[in-house]
C-alpha cells in the first residue's frame, strides 16, 4: 500500500495531514474525533 503523496494528503483535508504528520505516516489516517489529542 503507497501513501498518497503530501500534496494528495493536503487535498483531502490538513486535518488528516496533520494526524498522518503525528503518526509518522505509518498508520491511516483517522477522522479526527478529538483535535485536542494533538500531542
């Protein structure tokens, strides 16, 4: 399975940017429930 580029993961929404961005980009990326859990 080949990550979507930065730019595609832009696109699709900063949120999950964000998450993929904290997580390494090692798991998919999760519908942010919670933006406070950004630590």
């Amino acid at each position: 399975m080949s990550d979507p580029s930065p730019m595609e993961r832009w696109e699709k929404g900063t949120e999950l940017t964000d998450i993929w961005a904290q997580q390494g980009s090692g798991k998919k990326p999760e519908k942010s429930k919670t933006p406070e859990k950004k630590k």
